[in-house]
C-alpha cells in the first residue's frame, strides 16, 4: 500500500512525532510519500489532530480513497470514536492491517465535518484559540480560553429549520453532531457516527439550575432534552440568525449564518480497527 502522508506540526505532539509516523508505516511496509507532491497514491494518512483530518476530507472524496489517521492532537475526537489507539505504532498497525469502516460525513456552507459544527461558545472559543498555545499547553489552554469564551457569552436568536418544521430558539450555544463523541468530554449513548443521523443540540443557560440539568443531561450520555437544552435529530437542518454568527466544523472556519447542514451517508472510508 503506498499512503499520502500529511503531519501537522503545529499538532499537540506532531512536532516530536511526526518523522516518527512516517518510520512506523514503512516499518509495517507501508510506501510513503510526501503530503505535497503529485505521486500517486492509495490513501491518505493523516497525523495530527482532528482539524488535520478534517482538511483531507474533500481530496479523499474526490480521489475515493481512504483516510488513515494517527492521533496527535490534543482532544482526537474522532480517533476516540473508532478506537484507534493513541500510540504511534499501534495506530500505524491500523492502518497497515488494511480494516476499513465506512463513515457518515457532513457538511456546512461547503467545509466539511466528522464529530460536529457549531456556532456560539465553541464556535468563539474556536477563533480565540491558538495552535502554539494548543501545543505548549494543551488542555490547560483550552480551559483558559473555555473561560474566556463563556465570559463574553450572550444569547442569540436563532431560527431552525428541519423535518418540514419551524423552531424559534434562542441559545448561547448550538451544535450540529455527526458523531457520539465530540467536544473534548461529550460522548452520546445512542448516536453513531454511521447512523445516518444529525444531531442537533441548542442550550441556553439563564440561571444555575439550569446549568445543573443540562450539565445532567450531558453526563448522562443520552441524547434527550432537558431546562436548558433541547435536542433535535435530523438528515438535514438550516439555522438563520437575526445577524451573521461565525460557524465552525471540527474546529475549523466554516463561514457565517445563515447555514444549511447536511450529512453524506457511509460516504468516508477510515482505517479502523476490525
């Protein structure tokens, strides 16, 4: 198997492991060439976090290759999700083992996601935080800038649009999941990353217990509302704001409201455990 491959420096430990990805495949007989250069090639590997993924959605598409994925990042949503280990060698033995899984894959305003898309407080936090900051610090400084994106945190209306019907909402956070686990801490009992399904979830929070049923509803691990949070689930969902709100897909810029969400069943093939 000859695999393109793709290392994020700037991911949580890509600057110190990344020559050692490349080792690790031709090690396991695995041909490797450069992330950049117009070799042909089988599949694409991806090493870093789940932003580095997420970026070779569209060339895996088009060339109708499958994705590999080393998890060096600092959350690695989607590597949790398939059980891909999160040692060097043993996410390589994944992906020499030659065990695919076929995915769901969404897509927002033409940027695509695996785990989910958001628009509010992680949207904010997505725009306040810096990769170096990631690297030195890692989940030290996701915390930080956690706090100061719920600090300046307000309310926005918000118009849902799915299934033939209408919701007027109004939420300090929405989000769109295509997967079970997303969000660094999240992880739904009854959702799948192949289940043909999106997830929508809008929480607005205006006093302390209502912090406390939400906060219950996200433990629990069901997808259900609760004061606080209301849950929709859906192939498809529009969101319109009364002005423009930044959206952003597995951490990544994905333009402004008004947007359309939708999902591409199985349409992702990933090296998985089999």
């Amino acid at each position: 198997m000859r695999v393109r491959l793709v290392v994020n420096p700037l991911a949580r430990r890509g600057a110190i492991l990344g020559e050692e990805v490349g080792e690790a495949l031709r090690r396991r007989g695995v041909e490797v060439v450069a992330g950049d250069g117009n070799a042909e090639f089988d599949a694409i590997v991806a090493a870093g976090g789940d932003g580095t993924l997420v970026r070779q959605i569209p060339d895996a598409l088009a060339l109708g290759v499958p994705i590999g994925i080393v998890p060096l990042g600092t959350f690695n949503d989607l590597s949790r999700t398939l059980a891909i280990p999160g040692e060097v060698g043993a996410a390589c033995d994944v992906i020499a083992a030659g065990v695919t899984r076929a995915v769901d894959v969404a897509r927002v305003n033409g940027a695509y996601f695996l785990s989910e898309a958001s628009i509010g407080i992680s949207s904010r936090l997505a725009r306040l935080q810096r990769p170096e900051d990631k690297q030195k610090f890692g989940f030290l400084a996701v915390l930080a800038t956690t706090l100061q994106a719920v600090r300046y945190a307000r309310p926005f209306h918000v118009e849902l649009y799915c299934d033939g019907r209408q919701e007027r909402l109004r939420v300090i956070q929405l989000t769109i999941a295509n997967s079970e686990r997303f969000g660094g801490i999240i992880s739904v009992d009854d959702a799948a990353i192949d289940d043909g399904w999106l997830d929508c979830y809008c929480v607005n929070v205006e006093s302390f217990v209502q912090f406390l049923g939400v906060a219950g509803a996200i433990v629990s691990g069901k997808r259900r509302s609760a004061q606080g949070l209301r849950a929709f689930r859906a192939r498809a969902f529009e969101v319109r704001t009364r002005r423009a709100h930044h959206v952003t897909a597995d951490g990544e810029p994905a333009g402004k409201t008004p947007a359309r969400f939708e999902l591409l069943p199985a349409a992702l093939r990933v090296f998985a455990p089999g």
